[in-house]
C-alpha cells in the first residue's frame, strides 16, 4: 500500500464555505433549468414554462390524473389548465382517457424519453459534475464502476492539494475495505458481489497478521451504508486520508457509478452532516436526477447525534472498520487486499 504524502497547507474555511455553496445547489429548482445556468437568468417564454409544470407533475405522479387534481398540484385552476393540456394532447405530449376523462403522458413524450434515454452517457455526466465538485472542496474526486474484477476507478479529478496515493483510473478497490468498494456491496445483486466478498475475506485471513475477520461487522457496515445512502472511510485503510463515496442510480433504480471524495483527515469533515458529505451527496443527486434515477433515494436519513460523545462514539466504530484486530488492518491490507495479482487499491 502507497503511503499517503500529504502537501502542507494552512487550515481555513474557504473548502467549508465552498462545500456549503456545493450542497445548497440540491434541490436545482426549477426542473427546466440546468445547473449551469442557473444563474442566467435568460429570457425566455413564460407561457411555455408554466404549462411545463402540468408535464412536471404528471412525470412525478406516474399515473393518471383528473383535470381538477393536475392543475391543483401544479399551482393553477383548472380553467387555466385546460388551454395547455388541449395544445399538449394536439402534439401528443399528453392524452386523455375518453372514458375516465383523466389525463396522463402521451406517445410524444415516450418518444422524448427514449430518445433522451439512448444519448445518456453516465460517465460524461459524472465527470462533469465530478470536476465542479473537486473545485468547490478543494478534495480529489474519483468515480468508479463495477468492472469485471469489482469496483474500478475510471477517472479522478484532482485539486490543487497533492494527495499522493494509489488511485488512478484502472485502479480495483476492495469491496470491504475501502469506502467505494461498499457502496457497491451495499447496493448490487448478491449475486454479483457475493463471491468477490469471499474472496477477499479469504485472502485477509490468510494473511501475514492472521486478521480475524468480523462478517457481522461487514453486515453492519452494508446496513449503515444503505441507511445514510453513502458509505464513509474514516483513517482506514490509509491512515489520515478519509473519505466518503455515494452511489449514482439510473432510470431503473441500478447503481451505475459511485462518486467517491477523499483528503487529508485534518483538512476533511467526516460527519454524516458536514459539509462535505452534503456536497457529494448533492452531487451524486444531481448526476441521478440527469440520467433519469430518482435522486430522493440519496436523501439525507433521519437526524443524527449531534453531541460530541456521539459523534466520538460513531467515528470509533467506523475507524474501527470490520475487523476485531484494527491495529494490523493497514500491514494485513498490504498483504492480502493488495496481493500481487490482484489490481486491488486501498483507497
């Protein structure tokens, strides 16, 4: 495992306001506005804008609908309403059911869709995304996909800051031990990820150290990453490097990437509700929302301790990782994650 070589530089705010900034950016707004204009504010067709809020809810509702029931929820009177669902239904943008007099989705809007559908490119989006995200908390960002040997980093976008550790794109992370790698454990089919599992189980076991391995702490670290919607690396396996990675869902509710953010610990909040987990989870929402997901699968879960022994207590637990003998993670990783052969990181 490369050792982490860390440039000095003095503490401030302005990653934390920067962060902040980042995370507010989610929700976007309007729905018709793309982040990057968000503040060009250019003219436009009001008429059209109005009336794209009956598609708006007739996309979030996902079945039919009264005439009186859309136009209440897209903030109008049905008067109002009509006119526009008349000239949609003439481009085929919306039909109504002649029987029930409901309204819903028309063919032209299929079409819309599938051709919007078949130009996505996730990577692009979250490369996109990625780089806004580096720029605004000063931290390396990385994404990754499932690969045929697991979690495989495919780009990272780095900041000023040099963070010198073994993650490039081609780069395998481990699936217990790394951030990145338990999103994917978290959220792929059991059957894809099972038999990777025990491999590497295996090969810490057998290890240099003898690591005895704690599958009901793995299991426990699966649920918290599905109950925060994110997974969290705090000082393992690199010593002073955190880190928290975020899964990105497409159209059919599968994971496609993970966005992982990584730093120096003493620059790096690693709270579940510091700015920086708010802003890769802002980010990871919006890349979702882009390719057709539905970003409220990464909302925020309920509020957690806010005490500092609480937080104390939960930082332990997660430097702890998933071992009984934490203090031979890093000289076992070495050995058994990162055996010759291998091409997996520990990042």
């Amino acid at each position: 495992m490369q050792e982490a070589v860390i440039a000095p530089e003095a503490p401030g705010s302005a990653q934390t306001v920067d962060a902040e900034a980042f995370a507010s950016t989610w929700p976007l707004g309007s729905d018709a506005e793309s982040h990057e204009e968000s503040n060009d504010r250019r003219r436009g067709i009001q008429s059209i804008e109005v009336g794209g809020e009956l598609l708006r809810v007739l996309v979030v509702q996902g079945s039919a609908m009264m005439l009186k029931d859309l136009a209440a929820a897209a903030g109008m009177t049905p008067a109002k309403a009509h006119p526009y669902l008349v000239s949609f239904g003439k481009l085929g943008l919306v039909e109504q059911d002649p029987a029930s007099g409901r309204y819903r989705l028309g063919p032209f809007a299929l079409r819309l869709g599938l051709a919007a559908l078949q130009s996505l490119n996730p990577v692009r989006v979250g490369s996109e995304v990625a780089a806004r995200l580096a720029d605004a908390i000063g931290q390396n960002v990385a994404i990754a996909v499932w690969g045929n040997l697991g979690p495989t980093i495919i780009a990272v976008e780095e900041t000023h800051r040099a963070i010198h550790v073994n993650m490039r794109p081609g780069t395998v992370m481990g699936l217990l031990t790394t951030a990145t790698g338990r999103v994917f454990a978290a959220y792929l089919p059991e059957r894809l990820v099972q038999p990777m599992i025990e491999r590497e189980l295996a090969r810490l076991v057998a290890g240099k150290q003898k690591v005895r391995v704690s599958v009901r702490h793995w299991q426990q670290r699966l649920e918290e990453v599905r109950a925060h919607a994110m997974a969290r690396a705090v000082g393992q396996p690199i010593p002073g490097i955190n880190a928290f990675s975020a899964p990105v869902f497409d159209c059919n509710g599968q994971v496609v990437l993970a966005l992982t953010v990584l730093g120096p610990e003493d620059l790096f909040d690693p709270s579940w509700d510091g700015a920086i987990a708010r802003a890769v989870r802002a980010a990871a929402q919006e890349i979702t929302y882009r390719i057709g997901g539905d970003p409220q699968r990464l909302d925020a879960p309920r509020a957690q301790g806010s005490s500092e022994g609480e937080k104390n207590k939960t930082l332990g637990a997660d430097r702890q990782a998933f071992v009984e003998q934490p203090s031979t993670l890093a000289d076992e990783y070495r050995g058994a994650v990162s055996a010759p052969g291998d091409g997996q990181n520990s990042n």
